[in-house]
C-alpha cells in the first residue's frame, strides 16, 4: 500500500511526471527501479563497470545526473561511500531513498573475530545523518549496532525495497501510480519464484564450507542455507606479500573450505596461488554484478549466477 502521508509529502515537492528524473546508485538497485518505471521511464545510474563504490569517480556527466534528479535511490551511506557527499551536495533538491532503511528489511549483524576479517567498508553504525533540509540520509532502529549492508542480496529484501520504490515513485508521480503499483506487484512475485528457484538450485551443497575474498555475502548465505567458513580481506589495489598468503592457504586448509571464491575486482592468479597445495575448487561471486548488462533483469541474472557459482565450486 502507498504511504499517504509519503504521498502528500514527495507529490508536493516534486514535478509533473514528464519532468520527473530518478537515479539509481549501484546496478543491482537500478535494476529494480528499472523494473518498477518500466512503460513510463528509466532510470540513470551513477557507478558502472568493476569499480567498488568505495573508490568511485563521477565524471562531470554523473554530476549532472544528481543535479538534475527529482529522486534518488541508494543503498546507505556506508555502501556509496565514495559519492555520499556528492548526493549531499548536489541532489540538494532531490528526494534521497535510503533503501537499506525501507520498511521489512532483514538486518544481519557483522559477523567479526574467529575467521572472519572484515575492513568495515560496508559496515553501518546506526548514526543517523540529514541533508540540510531534514532528508533522512541514515536510519537504524538498533542505533550502535553495526550490521551488514548487502542487504540486496537476499531477495525478501529486495521484496521489501521494491514496495519502499513504488511508494516514492508513486507519490512523486501520482498520474502513473498504478503503473508503478502494477509494476511492483509482478516483480513480488518473480522475485518470490526467484527465492524458490535458488533454494531448489543450491540445497545439494548446503553446510559445504567456503571461503570469500571479503564478507560481503551473510545476506544470500544466510536467506539460502550456505555456510561461508571465513573471510579474507584482499584489497583490489595492493597485492598480498608472501606472508600474507601464507597465512591464507593456511586459513584454507585448516578451515577445510571446499571452495574460494574470488571476484571481478581482484587478478584471478591471486586465488589459485592461495589454492595451490591444498584441496579447493576456486569458483568466482560478484555482489554488484559488475560485467552484467544493466536493466531490469540483471537483479535476476545477478541472484541465478551467484547460486550457480556456489553449487558449481562447492560441488564434489
């Protein structure tokens, strides 16, 4: 159902549908925006190919995109690190979705000591932060709790992010709202049925230990019944010394991981020298769907490969 008072709030403070100007930070995101403008508009997203959203640069274009933007929809600060303050500034006239504050959402702690190495890029603390107008940038009931933000990754929240992008676009464009509405109640349901297709996909290999590159994947895990059995944080602009990956195939054979993961950021000759001598498969994850085509089916594709990388390396 759309938020009335939302409704009163955005539909007095943006303009008419023709004008109306939406951006999506990250693809997983825009693909979900796509999906609820689809028949009426599209989307602009902000940070393309490999780049983390940690260390992206916006060109004079994407400056435009935020300047221009009636609504903007974003992860969490603690996510889009590296342009927060560019939203701040720039889209001072827009409204700003913090779509990791959306009601229903499923918040999972950090998962901190034993084998599990976390750098706190994507941790949130629970501070709130406003524009200069008052926009909520940041909410957490939990205020001081740190929780993972890769909330995208589970699918229920994706569910939960979709009703939460209907209800804005819907209110700041009330002509086109049961577009939006209809638009959101089929990708609920797709995304039900794409809950029930991964689960089915990766039951043989649940409870098979695997180790990933950073903590960026409790979401999916803990939605599908997989076990990560650690972490090991790699940064994509330094290569590990010797001692260092000494101290990662010792963490491979000793955890008995059957599986390391890598991603699109880091040289894939990195994992397979941290896999040599010892027993695991080396498979590869990409939680933003980096080398995906962006549009409204790559929060699909994105989802449908990750489970088949898991059931593919964890396999016997």
């Amino acid at each position: 159902m759309i938020a009335a008072g939302l409704l009163c709030t955005l539909s007095a403070q943006l303009p008419a549908a023709d004008e109306l100007a939406v951006v999506a930070t990250i693809k997983p995101l825009h693909s979900l925006v796509s999906a609820v403008m689809a028949s009426v508009g599209k989307p602009q997203l902000i940070i393309r190919g490999t780049t983390s959203p940690h260390s992206f640069s916006m060109r004079p274009s994407d400056a435009r995109k935020l300047e221009n933007a009636d609504l903007v929809f974003l992860i969490g600060e603690a996510v889009e690190t590296s342009i927060s303050q560019s939203i701040d500034a720039l889209a001072a006239d827009a409204r700003v979705v913090v779509l990791a504050s959306a009601d229903g959402i499923v918040k999972r702690p950090l998962r901190e000591g034993g084998s599990f190495e976390w750098s706190h890029e994507h941790a949130h603390h629970g501070a709130d932060q406003r524009t200069e107008d008052g926009a909520v940038l940041e909410t957490d009931a939990d205020a001081g709790e740190a929780f993972d933000m890769h909330v995208w990754l589970d699918p229920t929240n994706a569910r939960a992010m979709t009703r939460a992008i209907a209800d804005a676009l819907a209110a700041a464009d009330p002509p086109n709202s049961a577009v939006y509405i209809d638009n959101a109640a089929r990708l609920l349901q797709r995304l039900e049925e794409l809950t029930t297709e991964i689960a089915s996909e990766v039951a043989p290999v649940r409870g098979r230990g695997f180790l990933v590159f950073h903590d960026a994947y409790q979401h999916f895990e803990d939605r599908f019944g997989l076990v990560a059995a650690g972490s090991a944080v790699v940064t994509a602009d330094r290569s590990p010394g010797v001692r260092r990956i000494r101290e990662l195939r010792r963490k491979v054979r000793d955890l008995e991981v059957k599986c390391v993961m890598a991603e699109p950021q880091f040289d894939p000759r990195l994992v397979h020298v941290i896999v040599q001598g010892v027993e695991a498969k080396v498979g590869s994850v990409d939680p933003l769907g980096s080398t995906i085509r962006s549009g409204p089916e790559l929060y699909f594709t994105l989802l449908r490969d990750m489970a088949t990388s898991f059931r593919t390396c964890l396999s016997s």
